[in-house]
C-alpha cells in the first residue's frame, strides 16, 4: 500500500468516527472535567494538569516527528503550516495544562487519557502527513502563498484561535487558584453563547481545513465539530441545572442561531 493510501484510510476512518462521536460522549466512559463525578481507581486515573499534558503532547510532538521526516520539511508552505499548528499544540500540550485552575484532587481517566493518545497520533500522522510529504499528493509550492484559500483559511484559522485563547481565559479567570468553584461566565461571546471556547475551536479547525485545502484537515474539523458541539450542550443543560439565574437567552454555540 502506498503512503497515500494509508492517508485515504486515516482520513475517511476519521470521519467515520466522527460520526459515532455524539454517541460516544454520552458514555459514562467519555466524560471529564464537570462531568466527571469520580474516578474508579481501576480507571487508573491522573492528576487533570498531567492527563492535559500526556495526552496532547503527541499532538505537537509526534505530528513534528512525523513532519521532520517528511520530503517537504524544508519547504516555507509546509514551514507556515507547521508554525501554525504548533502555536495551537505546543500551547494546548505544555502551556495551557500549567494554566488551568483544577480543582484540588481532580483526576482524569486513563481511558481518555489513551483514547486522546491514540487520537492524537493519527491526527497527527493524517495532518503532518499532508503539510510534509510529497507522496500523499499535495504539494504546497511557494505560489500556494497566493492562494485565496491559504489567506481565507490563515484569517479564519486565527479568529478561530483568538476566540477560543480568550474564552479559555475568562474561564480560568473565574476560580482562584486551589479552589473548586463554577461560576456563571460574563461578558464578551459568553453573553451570547455558553460555550464560545468550543466555536473557536471548530473555526480554527475549519480555517485549517481551507488553508491546506486537504481531505485530513476536513476530516479534522468535521471530528472536532462532532466532538465539541454535544459536550457544549451537555455545559448548557448543567448550567441550566447547577444555575436557575443561568440567563435563558443565552444560546449553546451559535450566537442567535443554536
Ligand atoms: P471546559 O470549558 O469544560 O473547561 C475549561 C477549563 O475551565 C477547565 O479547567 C474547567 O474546570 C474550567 N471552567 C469551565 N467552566 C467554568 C466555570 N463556569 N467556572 C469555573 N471554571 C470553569 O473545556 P474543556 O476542558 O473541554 O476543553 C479545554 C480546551 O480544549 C478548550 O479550548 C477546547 O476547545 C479544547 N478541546 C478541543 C478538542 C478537540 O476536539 N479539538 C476536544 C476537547 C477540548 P473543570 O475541569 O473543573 O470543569
């Protein structure tokens, strides 16, 4: 089987799964953070700031591995797109585990903890794969810089980034450190929607999707969507049961619309 084969495998088995997902975050198995009510101990369960980090470093770590190798490494397209991903990974794999307020105790599963690994290696291989080798058939040659598309999706990509950072800031501005506390979120995006990190999310996603123009950056965002839309109306319905003054007009991730 040739490399780009594997490629075609990886990115249509992605969205396959993409489509079990909303079944899948209903299981007891899938949840995490608030969800969460107590870790069995043969769930083999880890520190949340250390699940963040074992979990998402093969996303920046294994995706550059895997582009390093690639006959494409040295090429400033492929270069961009390497950037990009890893100003997102290296910050979610390193960074944002160091900034989280957890609350004392608070563990995550092994199963998602391997899970998320196992995720996040094939998403690497699928999208590292597509920026890094030539085999897999697209190749980003300097002129792609002047591709509609490469300025639509980088524009998109970083509003979808900003969205999400500063969503995930607020959040975390409203527990003190060592404390266990939810509180309802104010201002900005949340005034509108219950779950602005997760849009930021799916647009940077989408954005990734039309700058590299590419069947494993789609398989990406359609995964990422499938992932973050039924948790965002899973935090809705627990705000509207943890909270009678949650504000009713307040929609789940599409301002006005959802
Ligand atoms: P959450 O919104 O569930 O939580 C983020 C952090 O904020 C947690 O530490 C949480 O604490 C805290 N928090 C949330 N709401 C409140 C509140 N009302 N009061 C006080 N503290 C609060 O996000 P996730 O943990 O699900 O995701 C984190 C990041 O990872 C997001 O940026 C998300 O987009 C991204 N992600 C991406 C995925 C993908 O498929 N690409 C998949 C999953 C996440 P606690 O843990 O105690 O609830």
């Amino acid at each position: 089987m040739t490399l780009h084969n594997w490629y075609m495998i990886a990115a249509i088995g992605m969205i396959i799964t993409a489509m079990l997902t909303p079944w899948f975050m209903t299981l007891p198995l899938a949840r995490y953070g608030r969800h969460k009510l107590a870790t069995a101990r043969w769930e083999m369960p880890l520190p949340t700031r250390w699940a963040w980090m074992v979990m998402e470093a093969p996303a920046s770590l294994v995706f550059a591995l895997i582009f390093l190798l690639g006959d494409r490494s040295t090429a400033i397209v492929p270069l961009i797109f390497f950037l990009m991903w890893q100003l997102h990974y290296f910050d979610r794999a390193f960074l944002y585990p160091l900034r989280i307020r957890a609350r004392p105790g608070q563990t995550e599963s092994g199963a998602i903890v391997g899970s998320a690994i196992l995720f996040n290696s094939w998403n690497a291989f699928l999208n590292a794969g597509v920026i890094g080798y030539s085999m897999i058939g697209q190749i980003y040659a300097i002129s792609w810089l002047s591709d509609p598309r490469f300025w639509i999706g980088a524009v998109v990509f970083f509003s979808g980034l900003y969205i999400n950072r500063k969503a995930d800031h607020m959040l975390k501005a409203l527990r003190a450190p060592g404390d266990s506390v939810y509180k309802i979120p104010r201002g900005w995006l949340y005034e509108r929607i219950t779950s602005p990190n997760y849009l930021g999310e799916i647009i940077q996603w989408t954005g990734w999707a039309i700058a590299t123009w590419s069947l494993g950056g789609v398989a990406f965002a359609i995964f990422t969507a499938a992932n973050l839309v039924p948790r965002a109306i899973q935090h809705h319905r627990w705000y509207h049961e943890q909270f009678p003054d949650y504000p009713k007009d307040r929609n789940i991730i599409l301002p006005g619309v959802y």
